[in-house]
C-alpha cells in the first residue's frame, strides 16, 4: 500500500484505533487553533491586549501548521503497520507457519 491511500485506515483493528487517535488529535488541534484565533479577535478590540492578541494569533498559525506534519505522520504510522496479508507473506517468506486458530482448513 502507498501513503494517503484510505484502505490503509481499514485494514485491521489496530488500524482503525491509530486512525481514530490521530483524528482526535488532529480535531484538538483544529479546535486549539480557533479558540486562540476567536480569543486573539476578541482581544484586539482591546488596545491593552493587542500584544496577547498576536501572541494567540501565532500560536493559533503553529496549530493549523502542524496539521499537515500530523497526517504525514498518521499515514507513516498506518503504512508501518501494515496488513494482515502483508504480516503473513512475510511471515512465510521466512518459514513461519501460524498455528491453527481454530479456523478449518481446506
């Protein structure tokens, strides 16, 4: 599988649980991002807070560009986990036959 491909977010169990961690992650950040931005707005109307306010709009600008740094990361994370099928070819370029696990063979 190659990166940004979406079966990777589906392939087992623990696929699907790192892909939901990184979007809670990923929706904290948007949310930290939009109160430091509102926040910052709000205190402009203030002359005495104008530099608290830029300081909100910088740190609300480093969230929104981690965003992208965190879907990179989630798809390294997701390709590095790696498919059932994939495990068990490898496995078996290498000898190892599973054992039964209670599933009939044919």
């Amino acid at each position: 599988m190659a990166l940004f491909d979406q079966r990777n977010r589906t392939l087992n169990r623990h696929s699907r649980r790192i892909y939901a961690i990184y979007e809670i992650i990923y929706t904290l950040v948007d949310f930290g991002a939009a109160s430091l931005f509102l926040g910052g707005s709000i205190m402009f109307f203030d002359e005495s807070l104008k530099t608290p306010a830029i300081w909100c709009f910088v740190l609300g600008s480093l969230l929104f560009a981690s965003k992208p740094t965190l879907r990179l990361i989630r798809e390294v994370h997701l390709l590095a986990n790696g498919s059932e099928e994939d495990v068990d070819a490898l496995a078996a370029r290498f000898g190892y036959i599973p054992p039964n696990d209670g599933q009939q063979t044919k």
